[in-house]
C-alpha cells in the first residue's frame, strides 16, 4: 500500500475550553474569593491564577 492509497486527515481544529464569558466570571469570583480571604498563601495563588486569566482575557472593565 502506498502513502497515496490513504486520505490525508488533518487534526480537527482546537476549541476554547472556557469563553471569554467564563473567564470574566472566573476573574470576578477569584477577586472576590481574594476580598473574604485573609490566608497571605492563599492570596498570593489567588492573584496569580487572576493574572494567568488576564494575559488570555483582557479585562474590558
């Protein structure tokens, strides 16, 4: 058999996992889980994953 026996497929297309919607709500909900919060550990997460989320989403606030 050779290679033009067989069809040529390409990979199907990647698909955002989350919307720009999610992401904003994301944002909102880490800011507010940051605001109750009062472990410096667990703020220092908070406010990296918030920034992880910023640089896919630009915040249109």
């Amino acid at each position: 058999m050779s290679d033009t026996d067989t069809p040529k497929t390409e990979p199907a297309r990647a698909r955002a996992l989350l919307s720009t919607a999610d992401m904003k709500l994301l944002r909102r909900a880490l800011e507010s889980h940051a605001r109750a919060t009062e472990d410096r550990e667990e703020i220092a997460k908070i406010n990296a994953l918030h920034h992880r989320l910023g640089t896919y989403v630009p915040s249109a606030d």
